[in-house]
C-alpha cells in the first residue's frame, strides 16, 4: 500500500481540476492506497459549505467529500497560511481538516511515496 497525497491548488470556480481531483483521490482509495489530500492556495474555497447557484455551471462537487469517510480516506488537511490570507477559519469548513503550518506540510510531504498536484 502506497502512501499517496494529493495536493490540490485550484479554485473550484475556475476549472474543473477540484472534481477530476477528487476522482483521482476516490478512485486510488478503492485500491487500497492511503490517500491524504492537502487543500492549498485557492483550493481552500473547495471547503466552504456549497449552495446550488443557476449561474454557477459546475456541478458543485465538493458535497461529494462526504464520501471519503466511506474510501477511509482520514487524512485531509489544509495550509494554514492560505485560509489566513483569505480570512477563512477552519470553523468555517463544511468538512473536518487538520490546518497545517509550513513546516508541518514539508514534513507530511516527506512520509509519502508519491505526491501528486493538481
């Protein structure tokens, strides 16, 4: 079993990387792989609780996290600074993380065997 994390970067209003992303993570889980995801940058919005906008042509995914419970995926986290710059609270997250330091995602980085970005 390979310890795999995904970084994730991008806003889920600009592209679809956040949903193709979340697939990934799903489907490596499946085959037994421990998967961390680490919520970066404007990845961050992914967390917000979604509300359904007609404007909005994205299918809003991010309700889709609930479903990592259910793949054992248990270690998602987000970097702290990029929630500070954007005057975001963990409080504020529809999903349970661990916010991270610098320090502490350098260290995260280092136990994997791989590390993916999107």
């Amino acid at each position: 079993m390979a310890n795999i994390l995904l970084l994730q970067h991008h806003s889920p209003f600009s592209s679809s990387h956040g949903r193709e992303a979340l697939d990934l993570a799903l489907a490596l889980a499946a085959v037994e792989h421990n998967v961390s995801i680490l919520f970066s940058g404007d990845a961050v919005y992914q967390l917000l609780p979604t509300a359904t906008h007609a404007d909005f042509k994205l299918k809003a995914y991010p309700r889709s996290f609930a479903l990592f419970e259910l793949y054992d995926i248990h270690q998602v986290y987000v970097c702290q600074p990029s929630l500070q710059q954007r005057g975001i609270s963990v409080d504020q997250l529809s999903l349970a993380v661990t916010a991270l330091a610098p320090v502490a995602q350098a260290a995260l980085m280092a136990e994997q065997h791989q590390v993916i970005g999107s």
